[in-house]
C-alpha cells in the first residue's frame, strides 16, 4: 500500500470513530432524558398523593368541596324561592 491509500484508510477510520462517538453520546442523551422524565413521572405521583398540612393536594379537595357546596346552597334558593341563611332558619 503506498502512503495515501494509508492515509485515506487512516481518515475512513478517524471518521468512524467520530461518528460512533457522536452515537454514544446521543444515546447517552436520550437515556438521561429519559430517566429524566420517569423521574418527573415520579415526582407527578408523589404530589399527587395525600399530605397532611398545607399542599396542593389538600387545597385541590378543599376547593372541589367548597364548590360543591356553593353549588348546593344556590339550588336551595332556587328550589325553596327564597334565601339559604331563611331556608336554614338562621334569619
């Protein structure tokens, strides 16, 4: 082999070698992005689990109650034709 098959041989493999390198660093990419999400997955789960005190999930069931009552309080009126605090006997 003369000297510039030898170095057109040498420069294929260097350019391989890149290529395979830029691969593994990709897949390196996509796994950490992908632990990245199952832990975001997992961070999702856990917050929405129950948590004594102040969280979001607490605030979330309370506000779905509270709305639940207004809306209960307003059919009263509705139905009755007069008002919540008559109806209930307090006025």
């Amino acid at each position: 082999m003369n000297s510039k098959e030898e170095q057109t041989n040498s420069d294929l493999t260097n350019l391989e070698n890149k290529s395979f390198i830029e691969e593994q660093q990709d897949e390196n990419y996509n796994n950490e992005q992908a632990r990245e999400n199952k832990l975001d997955e997992k961070l999702i789960d856990i917050e929405d689990e129950y948590k004594f005190g102040w969280s979001s999930y607490s605030e979330i069931t309370n506000g779905r109650f509270a709305m639940i009552g207004f809306l209960a309080i307003i059919i009263i009126e509705l139905l009755s034709q007069q008002s919540f605090l008559t109806w209930a006997g307090i006025l």
